[in-house]
C-alpha cells in the first residue's frame, strides 16, 4: 500500500483538493504504549482481574440474578481497559491523516467515526514538542482539553500530530506557518 497516496486522498476526501499542502504525514500505526500507560496497565489488570474475581465468586454462590448481571459491565470495562482500547486506538490512527498548509493544521479522520479538525494560530498555542530517540516524535497543539486521569482512558487530553517521523521538520514548518 503507497501510504502517501492514501494519506493524500483522505486528506483530499476531507478537505477538498484546493488545498496546497506543505506537509502531508499519518500516525504511527500498530500498538503505541504511552507515559500514562506506565500506571494504567497495572490499574487495568487490577480491575478486570477483581470484576472477573467477584462475578465468578457470584456466580459459584447461587446468588440471584440480579447480582450475576450487575457484575457483567464491571468485567466488560475491565477487558476494554485492558486490551480493548489498544484495539480501538489503533484503529483511530489508521484512519486518520495529518497536514499542514499555510495557514492551518488539519487532522482528518474517516473510518467508524469520520472528522475533520482545523485548527488555525491562535488555536495551535502552546505547542509541544515530544521527540524519541529516532526521530520520530509527537507535537501537541494547545492547552488540554480533558482533565489528566482521562488519559489514562486511552484520551490524551490533547490535539496532537502523534508519532510522525521527523517530528523536528513538521514541528519547524508549524512554527513558520504561525509566525505569518
């Protein structure tokens, strides 16, 4: 798959093909373990292992209905705190492509779930740049949008052109677009 030519035409798809972009990029793609998962995957085991612990312990009493099922969407979240927002994370970033053109950054997304988010100057500030050892990197955009503690739900809190190779050339074509 030429995934430049995908990136472009979900670009195009979402934006129209008027648009003269300086910087076309996607996501790193697969599983990508964040800071936050460093507390959330043992918080996630601990919570699916009890909800599973008590309703098999429900179950082998002979407790009543009722109490059989109030436990069932304990252990549902557990398996989708668990595993189940990889999956979904993983498949959001598949979906989704970046660009940046003189005026604008744009994040477009199709898929399940289709958006197209454009954010401007004066909605980019403060940016963040986070760069790995390889180059690669993530630049958040502006101030968070959710508390902390939701990030460890699989939501960063924040806008963010997340694991593209050579972060330090997008993140100085950013800058340059919001000095104009």
């Amino acid at each position: 798959m030429d995934f430049t030519n995908t990136t472009l035409n979900r670009l195009r798809q979402g934006l129209g093909s008027d648009i003269s972009f300086r910087w076309t990029g996607a996501p790193v793609q697969g599983l990508l373990l964040r800071r936050t998962d460093i507390l959330a995957i043992p918080f996630s085991l601990l919570w699916c292992g009890f909800a599973i612990f008590w309703e098999s312990m429900v179950i082998r009493s002979g407790a009543p209905l009722f109490f059989r099922l109030w436990g069932v969407p304990f252990v549902l979240v557990g398996f989708f705190v668990v595993a189940g927002r990889f999956i979904v994370d993983a498949y959001a970033r598949a979906h989704t492509a970046y660009a940046v053109d003189d005026n604008a950054v744009y994040i477009v997304r199709d898929g399940l779930v289709p958006s197209t988010m454009t954010l401007t100057a004066n909605a980019l500030s403060p940016l963040d740049l986070r760069r790995r050892p390889d180059g690669s990197g993530t630049i958040v955009f502006g101030p968070p949008r959710f508390p902390y503690a939701w990030s460890m739900w699989g939501m960063s809190g924040r806008t963010a052109f997340e694991g593209i190779p050579r972060v330090d050339e997008v993140y100085r074509l950013i800058q340059q677009s919001l000095a104009r």
